[in-house]
C-alpha cells in the first residue's frame, strides 16, 4: 500500500513539472496574446476609434494615430454614420521573428479605407494588413508597433511578411 502511495504522489510530482515546462515554452510563442492585441488594435483602427487604439500600441506608435485622426473629415464621418455595421477582423496567421516580435496578418472585411490626405474614404469589401506586435522597449505587455500607418493589402498572401 505504502509503494503504491509512493509512486502516486510521483506520479502527481512529474505530471505537475512536465505541464509546468510544456506551460512556460508556450506563454513565450502561443501566439494567443499577441493574436489578441493585434486583433483589438484592429477592431480599433478600422472602425476609426483611434483613441480607444491608442492602449494596445507603444509610446512611439501614438504619433501615428493622432495623425491618423487628424485626416478625418466631415465627410469620412457622414459615410462612417452611414454603415450599418463596422469592420469586421479576422487573425490568419502570426510569423514569429524571434521572442519579442511577431507580425500577425489580419483580414479585414466590410470597412472605409483612408488611403489618400485629402480625398473621402471609400468602402472596401475586404482587404489584410500585417500588424507588427512586440515587447520591445522593456514592456512585460505585448503591443502594436507602427512605423507607418497600417499598409492595406489586396490579396491574403501566403506570407505575413508579404
């Protein structure tokens, strides 16, 4: 009876370190909080809620929301009024480049795309963009890094990277 008490409590011993180890490599690389970060900035910026974006990207990132929404217009906002509906986002793929960074590709469905200063928005079915998203710069926290506003991509790609 003694043995078999014994070769439990082990048991219990080497099954709570091996979920242990296996726990700790996939916080680093699961992709989970980096999917979840990249997806919320998104829902954000494709629906133009720059401010609300401004909590998942870095202190260096912010410029460029302030100058994204520094080119809304009265006429980006009646067509915003408009929709009946916001952008939808959808995460595809993440591609690791080390611990710290990642660039997840999302598709974008049904949104109003800025993409020249001075002219209205315009209604696009579908389009991806690839999010970098990093902890660089001492965060514990995983956040967007923009050095650009977001470049809309016409095709999925097979690459994040694309």
């Amino acid at each position: 009876m003694e043995m078999k008490n014994i070769i439990g409590k082990m048991s219990a011993v080497v099954c709570g370190v091996m979920m242990l180890l296996c726990g700790c490599g996939q916080s680093l690389r699961d992709g989970g909080s980096v999917e979840a970060v990249a997806d919320s900035f998104s829902v954000c910026y494709f629906n133009w809620r720059f401010p609300e974006a401004v909590k998942f990207v870095d202190e260096a990132s912010v410029k460029w929301l302030r100058y994204a929404s520094s080119q809304v217009h009265q006429s980006d906002i009646d067509l915003l009024r408009e929709k009946a509906a916001g952008a939808t986002i959808e995460v595809e793929d993440v591609a690791w480049q080390g611990d710290s960074m990642a660039l997840v590709r999302l598709k974008i469905s049904d949104f109003l795309a800025m993409d020249t200063i001075g002219t209205a928005a315009h209604a696009m079915e579908q389009a991806w963009v690839v999010v970098p998203v990093g902890r660089n710069g001492g965060h514990d926290r995983w956040l967007v890094h923009l050095d650009e506003l977001p470049k809309l991509i016409d095709s999925g790609g097979d690459n994040p990277g694309e």
